[in-house]
C-alpha cells in the first residue's frame, strides 16, 4: 500500500513516515498539488495526506481533483489555531480532518 504525503514540513513528514513504516505503507512526499494528484493515481495509493500549512493550497481543488482521480482516503492536518483552514478541508470533502495535537496523540490510528 502508499501513502501520499502533501507537505514541505520535515517535523511532520518524520512523524508520518514512522508511523506509516510501522502499518506497512510505501510512502511518497510531494509538494504540490499537480504532484499529489500524479501520485495518487497509482492504483496501489490508498491515503493522501495533506499537510494544511502548505503554502499556497487550494484544499477545494485538491479534492476535486484527487476524487476524480479514484477512491483515497484524504487525512488534512493543521494546528488547531488555524479554524478557517480546518473547516474549509472540512467543507472540500477531506474524509477526516485532524489537528496536529490529535495527530501526536492518534497517528496509529489515523493511518489504520
């Protein structure tokens, strides 16, 4: 299985990477939404997750892009003082959208 990470910052893909190593997931960083949309068309991609800081991104459009694209689950993260970015991944359709505090706490299960 790969995962799919959209994100520049090397906290949080470290953080990712281990524990996506740990449930057996290939993973593939990009860093921009052309990229991501590429990568998550590999039949073997089962998870993009977006990092919300990401300078530039246009949560709406990715997820439009990545549904018609075929079926991936998409995991948006973001601090929990950043509200309007959050509800706006909430509003383009992400399947779960996480703080990054819910992320350290539940990442194990965030990638089940």
């Amino acid at each position: 299985m790969k995962l799919v990470l959209l994100c520049r910052d090397l906290m949080l893909t470290s953080r990712i990477d281990g524990v996506a190593s740990q449930k057996g997931y290939a993973t593939s960083h990009v860093a921009d939404l052309a990229s991501a949309v590429a990568a998550v068309a590999d039949d073997d991609c089962r998870l993009l997750f977006v990092d919300l800081q990401l300078p530039g991104l246009d949560i709406k459009a990715l997820v439009s892009q990545v549904r018609d694209s075929g079926k991936v689950r998409i995991v948006a993260c973001g601090p929990h003082v950043h509200e309007k970015r959050l509800d706006a991944a909430r509003q383009a359709g992400c399947d779960l959208v996480v703080t990054r505090g819910q992320l350290d706490r539940e990442a194990d299960a965030i990638l089940e």
